[in-house]
C-alpha cells in the first residue's frame, strides 16, 4: 500500500521558499511523515500517512484538518493539498515554480490564509 512512498528517491522534500518540509519515514513499521514549518510558529510535528483510493495519493489529519500529498508520474515533486503547493526534493528548490492552466481558464487568485499553516 505505501510502495509508492518507499519508491521515491528522496525521503526530504521542500517548497521554494522552504517554509515547509516533509520528511517520509517508517517510525516502528508505520508509515509517518514529519512536517516541519518555518516562519513566525516554528513547528515539527509527526503525522500517520493514511491511505486513499489512489496508490499515488496519501492523507494525514493534523489539528487543522485532512492534507493530501500526491506523488506526480515522474516522482519527481509533490502536490500538498490543500495548499495546493508543489514539494521538490532537498537540493532541487531552485525548480521554478509552475502555473497550472486547465483548459485555458482564466487564473484566479485564491485566499489561502486560513489554509497556509499545517501544524
């Protein structure tokens, strides 16, 4: 079920600006991610991956509710929803981030500011 998580070649993962940080790790055979976040709060804190109907996709709850992490098809970043923030592995941050067009849709901007913290 966490084969897809044990298949990445990186365990330490970071957005661009490096505020927040997921670390995969088994933790007495259980599959946990630590969450580390930078700022004005800073906070480390453990979470149990939770399974979903996807192989590529994995949830953990936390105080301010569910997060999604989905693995893209080259395993080479990860969504963090719902941020809606793209992960890259540790020494890969100077990656640009990307805009996302769907169907030539105008971009909106989105309020995250109730959704920016994870911890």
């Amino acid at each position: 079920m966490y084969e897809e998580i044990k298949k990445l070649r990186h365990s330490l993962w970071l957005t661009t600006d490096e505020k927040i940080q997921l670390i995969f790790q088994d933790n007495k055979g259980l599959s946990m991610v630590k969450v580390r976040e930078r700022g004005d709060n800073r906070s480390e804190h453990m979470y149990l991956l939770l399974p979903t109907l996807e192989s590529e996709v994995f949830a953990f709850d936390t105080p301010n509710g569910r997060f999604t992490v989905g693995i893209s098809s080259t395993g080479e970043e990860l969504f963090l929803s719902p941020i809606g923030v793209f992960l890259y592995p540790y020494g890969q941050i100077g990656c640009k981030p990307q805009t996302i067009s769907i169907n030539n849709a105008e971009s909106q901007m989105v309020n995250n500011s109730a959704t920016d913290i994870i911890n």
